[in-house]
C-alpha cells in the first residue's frame, strides 16, 4: 500500500479510478489478487471492474470461457498485444535477419 499511496501523491490525487491487474503475481496470495471475483461479494470486497487479457489474432483462447463471463458478469475487457508484439503487423519477414535499423541484444549489452 506504500507504493499506491505514494503515486498517488505523485499524481496529487486521493482516489484510483482504475486499478488494472495485468496479470496474476504467483508471489502474491490468491485472495489478495482476486478480492473481485465471484465470492468477492460475500466477504465484502470490491469486484473486478475490468479485466487486461491478452487478446489477437494469433492467440483467441479468451473467446470461449472469459468474454462470455465478461459479458454476463457486466466486466470490461481492455486487451493487449493486439498486434502479437509486431507479428501481425507485417514488419517482420519470415526469411530477413535482425534488422540493421533496431539495436540488436548484444550491442544493448556494451
């Protein structure tokens, strides 16, 4: 909680209007993450207003159980990677090597 309060001072606000997970931390217990779904209700806790999936062309397993639930459960759905980290974009050719515009992991290095 030091850290959220502490961008909220930085933001010089009081209130978060949206806090997103982008996905589950496996060092964080269960409960704390997910105080917003299902039984969040019967203990008390706010619920999830909106969920981030990872969500293209390449990778649509979010369509057969989460936008359903999304939807029934009045959830929003904020989606990233639309573009598959450039895949889909058309700029990486099947046959080109690393290309001489972008620093390459070895020249980042030095």
């Amino acid at each position: 909680m030091d850290a959220v309060d502490a961008s909220l001072r930085r933001l010089g606000t009081d209130y978060i209007d949206l806090y997103q997970l982008h996905g589950p931390d496996s060092h964080t217990p269960i409960d704390k993450t997910l105080r917003a779904i299902g039984r969040s209700e019967v203990i008390g806790f706010a619920r999830f207003d909106s969920i981030q999936p990872r969500y293209n062309l390449l990778f649509r397993e979010i369509e057969r159980e989460l936008l359903p639930l999304a939807l029934e459960e009045g959830v929003g759905v904020i989606p990233y990677n639309p573009i598959a980290c450039g895949l889909l974009s058309g700029k990486h050719l099947e046959d080109a090597g690393p290309r001489k515009d972008r620093a390459s992991p070895s020249a980042l290095r030095q």
